[in-house]
C-alpha cells in the first residue's frame, strides 16, 4: 500500500489554490497508472473480463469515495469502469484526489 493510500482526504473548504506544478508532478508520481488532465483532474481506466466484475469494482469504489466524503465520476461499461476525480470545491486537483486514487488502485491489484 502506498504512503498516499494510507492517508484520509480531508474535505476542501475552498480558497485554497489547485495543485500545481512540482507538488502535482510528485503526487502524480504516487499514482503513475493515472493520467492528469490539463492540471485539472485525474483518471483512470480499469478493465475486466465481464460487466459483473466491472460492476463488483465500481461498488467497491463507491464505498471508498463515500467513506472519504470525496466522490469521483464513474463511467461503468461492459469489462471497464473509468474513474475521474477532481475537487469540485477549486476546480481543480488537491492531495485529496490523489489519496483517492491510491486507495482505488488497492481494490484493483
């Protein structure tokens, strides 16, 4: 388990800048099957052999994001799901979604 999965997101009250620069570039290292968007948000695609295990995933991470109080967009398919997580709060990226994104990447190992 990465250092980063170990941790809680803790809720953005806003006010706050979004990530940027070599913060982001070392956050992003703790989750490298993750892709950064325009500096705005992350995401991730995860496949599987048939919808019912995609769809097993998905629930898992839906317990994750609301046990975090941090909530991703989920796109569930036949054999995928991707995942998208930003802090809606800045518009943008905080240590927050990257904590998420670790602890997704436990349920998918």
């Amino acid at each position: 388990m990465s250092d980063l999965a170990a941790k809680h997101c803790v809720p953005c009250k806003g006010g706050v800048p979004p990530l940027a620069g070599a913060e982001l570039a070392k956050l992003s290292a703790e989750v490298p099957a993750w892709t950064v968007v325009d500096g705005h948000h992350i995401t991730r695609k995860f496949t599987f052999p048939d919808f019912k295990l995609a769809l097993a995933f998905v629930n898992k991470v839906g317990e994750v994001a609301e046990a975090e109080g941090h909530h991703p967009d989920i796109l569930l398919a036949w054999g995928r799901a991707e995942v998208t997580t930003y802090t809606h709060k800045i518009d943008g990226l905080t240590e927050g979604d990257f904590i998420l994104a670790a602890k997704i990447d436990t349920l998918y190992e």
